[in-house]
C-alpha cells in the first residue's frame, strides 16, 4: 500500500478514534491532559513508524514531515472539538445534553472531586462538612 493511501487511512479511521472523547479531555487536570496527549502522540508516533516502515533511529519529527501529519500538540484538535460540542449542545432539543453543557468546575479550593454528573444533585455529607469550613476561614476573627 502506497503512503498517500497509509495517511488517508489514518485521517479517515485512526484518528477519530483517537479524538473520540476529546470533549471529557477539556475538564481534566492540567497534568492528566498533558498525560492523555502524550499517549496519544505515541499512538500517532507508532502508525507512522509502520507506515514508513521506518528504522528506529528515524527521528519521529522526520515521519511527521514526511506524512504531512501534525503532532497531537500542534493540531489542537482536542479542543476545538470540545468546543465545538459544548456550542452545538447548548441549543440542543435533548434536555440531558443541556444540562450537560451547564456545568460549574468546583472552586480550585474544593477537595472533593466529582463527576459533572454528581455536582447537579445535593451534596453528601463531606462536601457540606468542606464547604463550611470554606466558608468560616473566610470570616474575619474578631
């Protein structure tokens, strides 16, 4: 199989994959997305390496060029798509979706992490407990 048809295949099945769940990657952890996207470069680094059946002393930077494929860092593809989803699920007809879209993070300062899903019902008992004592140290001692 010719290269061209190697980089079609990947454009077409590999990477939308790849990007499938890139609206969950946008609300992660700085440190964990950074993680996420090196695994994906791995990914892509191993499909163009057997495409070009490439030693390994070829240079990853060199497979890209000569595919034409962007690394995972500099084709932003994860946040665009997120974007993307969030503006065209705002004015969706699905309520779920909806409801989706109008998530609040929790403070930086907020110790419990939970699911987008948890945070629309009541809170549990350890997240009432934090948040009181959130708001006492913020009250001046007289």
């Amino acid at each position: 199989m010719s290269l061209p048809n190697k980089r079609t295949i990947y454009t077409m099945c590999i990477k939308p994959v790849m990007t499938y769940a890139s609206p969950l990657f946008a609300h992660v952890q700085p440190f964990i997305f950074a993680h996420l996207l090196y695994a994906l470069q791995i990914v892509q680094n191993k499909f163009c390496r057997r495409a070009a059946n490439a030693p390994w002393y070829v240079k990853n930077s060199l497979l890209h060029r000569d595919l034409e494929l962007l690394t995972t860092s500099k084709f932003n593809i994860l946040r665009t798509a997120s974007e993307r989803f969030f503006d065209v699920t705002s004015s969706h007809p699905n309520s779920l979706l909806v409801c989706a879209v109008s998530y609040e993070p929790p403070p930086p300062h907020h110790f419990c992490r939970r699911p987008r899903n948890v945070l629309l019902h009541p809170p549990d008992d350890l997240t009432v407990e934090v948040e009181i004592l959130i708001e006492l140290n913020k009250m001046p001692i007289d």
